[in-house]
C-alpha cells in the first residue's frame, strides 16, 4: 500500500504483480491445461497448414482407401496415419478441420451469448423494477426450452422455409445462432446478481451525484466490476456450447457429414465401431474430450483465482 | 505469578510477498480482576495480539517465537485438546460481531445449554437455569423468551448482551473483549461497556478490551498498552496514559481528538498514515511521522531512524521512544550535576 | 401530523440564526417509505378466506424540516436508522421522496429529471462513508477525477482538465504524480482525500457529507476533518454533515440538528446544544459519549430500543424510552417548538415545563 516512488506501474507490471498471474506460476494442471489448450487452438486454426489433405475437396478422397486403421496398427497405410474414414478421407486432417469447426461454434456462440446476456443482465439488473422483471421471466422461458429443442424448432423452420441445402451451408452461422439463443440466461442471471452487488456500492452513487447518464454509467463503471465472473462463466460456457455442438451433430441436428465437426464426426464414425473400426469414433471422441476437459479445468482454476472470497485485494 | 503473562510474542502471517511481521516483541502480564485494554489503529496488531491468546491464529499466520503463560501453563505449545479446555471455559472471547459468535439456526437457550453441557457434566434442565441466570444478569428483558428465540430475531445491542451471557457462562477468569461495542450505537454502546464493567467488577474477572477508541479505554480499563504497526510502544496504568501520554504517538492519538481542540479551529492531526507491516520504516516505525525526530538543536536524532526503541521507565509506564529516553537521561545527567 | 405547524415554527426564526434571507436549503415536510413488500403478487395475502392486498414500509422519514444557509455546516446526528442518511441521499435526488419538497436556493429540484438536475449537480455535491467502496477499483485516480470535469465542462480542452486535476488533487493533499494509480493502492484517508477531491473538482457551493471520517483510524479522522473545514473556508463551502459521532459535531458544525426514528426532535446552535441540551434523547446521547476525562460512565440510562421504522410508535416517536413520557406523549406527536434562545424541540414535557 505504501507508495516508494510516483511512478505508476505499467499494466505489464501490474499483471506480473497479480494474484492471477502468481497463482498460475504455482498451478501446474493450470499450465498444463492452458498449453493443451493452446496447441488444440493453434492447430485448429492452421489446419490448412498442416493437414496433409484437404478433406473438403473431394477430388482428393480416395473411396478406396475407406477404413484404413492408425499407423500403430497393422494394415495401415503410411499415408494416413491416424486411418481413414468411412469415406476415404484422412482422419487426422479431418479431425483438424473438425476441431476448427467446433471451436468456431463455440467460441461464436459465446461471443454471441456474452453480447445477449451481458446486456440483458446489466439492464436488468442497473434498471430494476419492470425492466428487470420482464428480462427475467424472458430469461426463465429460454431456460425452460432446452438448447435441443431450439434446435429442432431453427432447424425445422429454417430447413421448411429455405432448403435444407441453405441450413447445411450456413451450418456454422445456424448452430452459432441457436446456442448462443438456447443459452444467453445463463449469462444474463450471473451478470444481474453481480450487477446488483455493485450498484449498492456508493462509486455508483458517486457517479449519479456527478450527474452521468445511466447509459455511461452502466458500461463504464459497473460493467468493468463484473468482468471477472463474466470471465469465468464464459471458460464454463465455452465447453458447454462445444458439448452442445456435438450433441446436436451426434444427433444428425448439426453439421452436416460434408463438414464435419467433431460431433459429427463421432457420429459418422459410430456406425463402423461394429464392424471394428472403431478408431473413426473413438478418436475424435478424444480429442473432444482433451478439449473440453482442459478448457473445464482452466475454468475451476479461474474461478479459484478470481472468488473475491478468498482473495481479498 | 500473574494470571496471564505473554513475553516476547511474535506472530508472522506467510504471504506471497513474504513474511509478514504482525506483532513483535509484545509483552505484558494480567493480574485476576485486571482490566487491561489494548488500544491502536487498524493495522497496529491489536486484534492478532488477541487471537494468539488462544492460539485461535489461523493460516497463513503463525506464533514465531515467545511465550503465553496462562496459570503456568504454556499456552502456545499446547495441544488442541488441551486448548479447548481452555478457551470458552477459563478464557472467554466477544467479539465485534456477534454473529461470529452466535449460530443463526440454533435458539440462544440450545446454544448456552451446548456450551455448559460441552464444558461441565450437567443436566439439560440444571445448564438451562445457569443460562437463564446468566440471562438475567446481562439485564435482558424477559430471559425466559430469549431463551427460545433464535439470533436474527434479537436487535444488535441485545445479540451483544447475549454474547457477553455467554462468555460469562463458564464463569471464566479472562474475557477477551474484541472491538465488542464498535458496531453498536453511542447510547447502547455506553451501556454495554457499563454492563461489561459491572460484571467483570463482580466476577472478579480479568478483561483484556481491545479498541480503538481512547474514550472508551479510559472509562473501563486499569491498565494500558499503545500499539504501533505491531509492536508495543507504550504501556502503563490508563489514567497516567490518558492525562500524560510520553510516546509522541500516543500524544498524537490523543491530541487527535475534537475534544482536545477549540471547536472550529484546526484540529491535531498526526501527518500520514500507519505504515504497511510488509514495508516497514527502519528504527522506530513511527519517525517519519513523528514531530520529535528533531533534536532541540535542530539536527535529526540517529538513532529513531537507524534503531528500534526500548522501553524506558517514566513514573509508573513504560514508553519506547529514544526522545523519552533522551530526555530522562538528561533530566538524571541534570539532578547528579546539582 | 407535524405539517402546518412546524412550516409555520420554521418562518419565524430569529435573525440571528438566518445569515441571508433565503437559505441554501430547505428541505419541507420530508417523507420517504421504502416499501417491504415486494412487487403486487407478493403483496397478496390470505386473511380470513379473503385475498387482500397487504402492504408494510419502513418509515424512513417522517416529516422533516430543515433549512442551511449559506456558509454554515448543518450536522444531523442520530443513531443508525434514524433516516439521517436517507435525509442526505433524498437531497442528493439518490432516492425520490415519498412526501414533501426539497428547494435548492429558492428552486424546487426534488420533481427534476436527471437532465433538468445537471446545472445543480455542478453546485452540490456528496461525499460518502466509505472510502473503499467509493471509488471505482477500475478507473485510475486521474480518470476519477477527470470524469465530472469533462461532463460538467464540455468545452474545456484537454490542458484545462488537468491542470484543474492537478489543482484539486494539490488541493486535497495528494501528490498528482499519483494520478495513474488506481484507489485500491492508496490508504483509507488517502482514498478518502481522493474522494473529496473528486467532489471539490467541479467547483461546488454544497456539499453533503455522509459519514465522511466514520470509517477511518483516530488519526486520519482529524487529517480529513481538518481538510475538510480547509476547504470550507477557501470556497465558502456549506455543509449538510451526517454523523453519528458527537463530538465531531461539536467541533465542526455550525448547527446541530438531532433525529430519532425519522423525526428531528431538536435543532440548535451546536454551542447551546452541547452546553444546554433539552430533549431527554439528547441529552441521553451526550451522556453517552465516551469521555476522556471521567472514570465512570455516568450516562443516562435509556430504557429498551429504537422501535421498528416499520410500525411507528403513536405519540412521541422516543416516549417509549423517555423517562418523561406521560399520556399525552404516548398520544399526540410532539411538534418542534421554538424556546427562547432559538433552539427548537419538540417534547411535550419541554413544551410543558415538566423538565
């Protein structure tokens, strides 16, 4: 608290300085999480790089070389060497691209989600009264549809009105759409409680007796005190809409086979697991795991960190 | 032997920054029936000094060195079990919020009753009369309906009657009393403070009264101790404190005070602020705000900002100041002169 | 209840107490409830087979008048509850009074919109209880500070703000270098000091003071008293000062008024009131200052507590505590009355002669 020089730190410095950055100097599985996570995105995001095959051009898929197994395996051909799908193509480009896929979805639908329940929650909470009750028992029917039944209902709409050739190349856009709709509450009602805790601190006082508009001091001042649940939520949020996505995919509600995520590709893959070829599913079905899992990690050790409970600063 | 007798304490909380020095050095003794209060600002160590009576220190901090002696009994390398027998039955503590205290979902009387039958091999029915007597010595009005109501549904001064019954269940020796009346309002706060007294006089119970407030210190204590970002830096009976203090620090604290100026005009302010206990100035930890640093001659005194002060002996206090010291040795140099 | 009466007491001060002829403030038969309820579906209950609409509210404020002149520090005391701070909040337009009016140098401004009220924010201030919840932890003391200047002075370019930054921040105590810091670096009086600063920077005439120095060390107290009677000398300052601590008030204010539950039940000049207190709570509070000088505590006993804001005692708000209470107090509500020295109380038994 006590001040040896003027000089002001510098934001670097006051990162370096941080509980956050303190605690994860000591957390190994925060670490270890944030570098799987890390190397999950990069390679997701420069698959084209990487990819030996371009598993969107069909001229590239050899029908032939369908249900090639893993290099570890015999039978296998050097050439793939995570296998091939049912269609021929090359898993571990497939499961590069499909990781993108999924990743788009749920990083989409999140932002998506943030912008709906962030605004959503800060009126409701700032505003009060009938605003705040209207926004919520809105906020309770969308809970009360399940994120599926969204689904069905966009897509049966969509697919009735414009074609399913339209849904299955806005695929991405739609999926986006629905579960950042099916799951903004979530958002909205974690916003509002901690909306609630800081308009009753006398800043926000301080700011109407100065005279500042409720616009101005919504976003400038309260919204910048509920960032770190909002951080939080959204590691949580992440995970969810990607579980979503390929629960949605798994059940043929998703993306479409011709761009696979890694739903769908679990579920393009689950049809051969009798046949014995099981590494189509199972495969993605680990990495989806890994993904999940490290961002759900890293989630538990941000909302350690940032619990005001136990760290008072 | 006094009743309690801390010497040379030392606790430490292990931070990420590193260790942090909490108290230092304290040192002080209580005799049975003595009322000792403890007075500083926040940050001074006062409210630490009180829970390492009881070892009630939680993690992070712990007692580094030094002694609690309670009837000879060390109290700082005791076992738990040993503790236990201790705290609630011989020592007692209030603190600021009642709420620490009191359980929200048990009635006061469930409440009194646990703690006798915790303590003593009593009935339910016998516990209950001691804890309706209690009741009624804390002058609550109707004790036999309390006795069934829950916390929440009593008002903050009577949760503090309730707590300070309850400290006096066990017909303890000492009661630690924590800031007990600092959320209360001045006209139930001055008839906590008076009920407190009372009892204590009755009970021939000790009472160690941490506060920061002078006023209340000088109404209800004997004795003394001044803290300063950790360490003692005055102690003595309170009368001679209040009317002559000799640390600068505690002259400040009093001077402070609206009462001590001519309504209107400026009052006494000490400049800055208590410093940090993790950035703490060198020697005497109280010199960059002290006005006596200066010799008469103009020239800062060395040894304030290169070595911590020891006590020295002024009529019946001791201060730790090396202007006091200064100014006894020549006051001595002046009488062997003459 | 107290309405005519009292406005009426209110027009015939003596000169003496009025420094010009209108004051700064008035504040008029204030009320404000805040309701316990909930919304209407809450508010539905069953009593004998009927659904009827139950309402209950905290009467925060029942019928106060007060009037601050120009220059002078009006200190409201009471205990926690006795609406002392929803007084100030209301005339901050915070909250919206249930009842009454507020005029500000002859305008009326508690019906104003948050627009129509802007020209009046530049000229009243407030400065809050708590120093660590009072600035916000994600803006730097420069942004702070730079906030109501830039609404307040729209034209001023960027070297006019901050050198009127740096002019309050001088002004208060704090270095400017320290401008790119946040609050949560500074101490409780530093931060307190900022916030006054914050308030000082639009160049006010008013200023509501709400618990300013309750939350800070003995030490600071008088740092922040001082500063804040500094300031009132240089710029001509008055103060609205809430406070639970009496002799704060009998070193910094001009008057005292003192509130129960709602009620004020004596204004005074804080020199008669300390040395001559009338109302039976009054004098209960100053006898329970904790003193220095004496051994004992020899306060005056009141008997049991403040009843509930939510159902209001009849009569005399205090009669149920006061040792003095007759029939006619538990009865009929006392109206503030004018004693010859200029004090006014509003106790039956004052009134009466029976004390």
């Amino acid at each position: 608290m006590t001040m040896t020089t003027n000089k002001a730190p510098s934001r670097l410095d006051r990162f370096r300085d941080s509980f956050v950055w303190y605690s994860f100097k000591r957390d190994r599985t925060a670490q270890l999480c944030l570098a799987v996570f890390l190397c999950l995105v990069v390679a997701a995001f420069s698959a084209p790089l990487l990819a030996p095959t371009d598993p969107y051009d069909l001229r590239q898929i050899d029908i032939m070389a369908s249900e090639l197994p893993p290099f570890w395996i015999d039978g296998a051909d050097e050439q793939y060497s995570l296998g091939t799908d049912a269609q021929g193509r090359d898993l571990w480009s497939i499961i590069l691209y499909g990781t993108r896929v999924s990743l788009l979805i749920g990083f989409g639908a999140v932002i998506l989600q943030a912008l709906l329940g962030v605004t959503f929650g800060l009126m409701a909470g700032y505003l009060g009264g009938r605003v705040d009750a209207f926004l919520m028992r809105l906020a309770d029917i969308q809970l009360s549809f399940s994120t599926l039944m969204v689904a069905i209902v966009v897509g049966a709409v969509v697919k009735a009105t414009l074609g399913g050739a339209f849904y299955s190349q806005y695929a991405v856009l739609m999926l986006v759409l629905i579960i950042g709709l099916a799951e903004w509450p979530q958002y909205a009602r974690t916003v509002r409680a901690s909306v609630l805790a800081e308009k009753g601190k006398e800043y926000v006082d301080a700011a109407r007796v100065m005279g500042l508009r409720s616009k101005r001091i919504m976003f400038r001042h309260v919204l910048p005190n509920t960032l770190s649940p909002i951080f939080v939520i959204s590691t949580v949020q992440i995970a969810n809409a990607i579980i979503s996505e390929a629960a949605l995919s798994f059940l043929g509600l998703g993306m479409p086979e011709t761009h696979p995520s890694l739903g769908s590709l679990i579920k393009a893959g689950f049809d051969y697991i009798q046949s014995g070829s099981w590494w189509i599913t199972l495969i993605p079905g680990a990495v989806l795991v890994v993904l999940v899992l490290s961002i759900n990690l890293l989630g538990d050790w941000l909302r350690d960190v940032m619990n005001p409970r136990l760290y008072k600063g | 032997m006094a009743l309690l007798e801390v010497s040379q304490l030392d606790v430490r909380f292990a931070l990420r920054q590193g260790e942090v020095k909490a108290i230092r050095d304290v040192s002080f003794t209580l005799e049975r029936g003595e009322r000792l209060g403890i007075v500083g600002e926040s940050g001074a160590g006062k409210s630490v000094a009180a829970f390492s009576l009881l070892n009630l220190i939680s993690k992070p901090g712990f007692i580094a060195g030094g002694s609690i002696r309670f009837e000879g009994q060390t109290l700082n390398t005791m076992s738990e079990r040993g503790l236990r027998k201790i705290r609630g039955n011989r020592i007692s503590m209030i603190f600021q919020d009642p709420m620490m205290t009191l359980n929200p979902v048990l009635s006061i009387g469930e409440q009194m009753v646990e703690c006798l039958k915790a303590h003593r091999r009593i009935s339910s029915r016998d516990a209950r009369a001691i804890a309706l007597d209690k009741l009624r010595q804390v002058q609550i009005p109707s004790p036999e309906k309390r006795l069934d109501q829950y916390p929440h549904e009593l008002s903050g001064g009577m949760r503090q009657r309730i707590i300070i019954a309850i400290a006096l269940l066990l017909d303890p020796d000492i009661i630690i009393a924590d800031e007990p009346t600092t959320a209360l309002d001045v006209t139930i706060q001055a008839e906590i403070m008076a009920l407190l007294l009372d009892l204590c006089e009755q009970h021939n119970v000790g009472l160690i009264l941490i506060t920061h407030d002078l006023g209340v210190v000088s109404q209800v204590t004997q004795r003394m101790l001044v803290m300063y970002a950790g360490r003692v830096i005055e102690q003595g009976p309170t009368r001679e404190i209040i009317n002559d203090p000799q640390h600068p620090y505690t002259q400040g604290l009093i001077n402070a005070l609206p009462q001590m100026a001519t309504p209107g005009e400026k009052l006494n302010q000490i400049r800055g602020s208590m410093p940090s206990l993790s950035n703490l100035p060198s020697g005497c930890a109280f010199h960059p705000r002290c006005d006596f640093i200066k010799r008469a001659d103009g020239q800062t005194r060395p040894a304030c900002v290169e070595q911590v002060p020891g006590f020295v002996q002024t009529g019946n206090c001791l201060a730790a100041c090396h202007m006091v010291a200064e100014l006894l040795e020549d006051r001595r140099l002046k009488e062997e002169s003459q | 209840m107290t309405t005519q009466a009292s406005a009426a007491a209110e027009n015939h001060i003596p000169a003496e107490n009025i420094e010009t002829a209108t004051p700064l403030l008035q504040i008029r038969d204030l009320k404000k409830r805040f309701s316990l309820s909930g919304d209407f579906l809450e508010q539905l209950r069953f009593k004998g087979g009927k659904l009827v609409r139950h309402q209950e509210h905290v009467h925060a404020i029942n019928g106060v008048n007060l009037d601050i002149s120009r220059g002078e520090a009006l200190c409201v005391v009471g205990e926690s509850g006795c609406g002392k701070s929803t007084v100030a909040r209301t005339v901050m337009g915070l909250l919206s009074p249930s009842e009454g009016e507020i005029h500000y140098d002859g305008q009326r401004i508690d019906h104003l919109s948050s627009r129509q009220l802007l020209p009046y924010r530049k000229r009243m201030q407030m400065i809050f209880q708590n120093p660590y919840a009072s600035l916000n932890p994600r803006m730097t003391i420069q942004q702070t500070l730079e906030e109501p200047l830039r609404l307040h002075h729209p034209k001023w370019n960027r070297q006019q703000i901050a050198d009127k930054v740096e002019e309050v921040m001088r002004s208060v105590g704090i270095d400017p270098d320290w401008g790119k810091r946040f609050g949560h670096e500074f101490s409780g009086g530093q931060r307190q000091r900022i916030a006054i600063a914050r308030a000082l920077a639009v160049d006010p005439e008013f200023i509501v003071a709400d618990e300013p120095i309750s939350a800070l060390d003995v030490s600071i107290q008088a740092q922040v008293l001082n500063l804040l009677m500094e300031a009132q000398h240089e710029r001509n300052l008055t103060y609205l000062f809430i406070t639970h601590d009496l002799a704060v008030v009998e070193h910094f204010g001009t008057r005292v008024a003192v509130m129960y539950l709602g009620t004020v039940c004596e204004i005074a000049t804080t020199a008669t009131l300390f040395a001559k207190p009338r109302h039976p709570y009054t004098q209960a509070l100053l006898s329970s200052i904790p003193r220095l000088e004496d051994d004992r505590p020899q306060h005056i006993r009141l008997e049991g507590e403040v009843p509930t804001p939510v159902n209001l005692p009849s009569g005399c708000v205090f009669h149920g505590r006061c040792p003095y209470a007759n029939a006619r107090c538990r009865q009929e509500i006392p109206l503030l009355q004018m004693q010859n020295d200029g004090t006014r109380v509003a106790c039956h038994a004052v009134e009466e002669g029976r004390l």
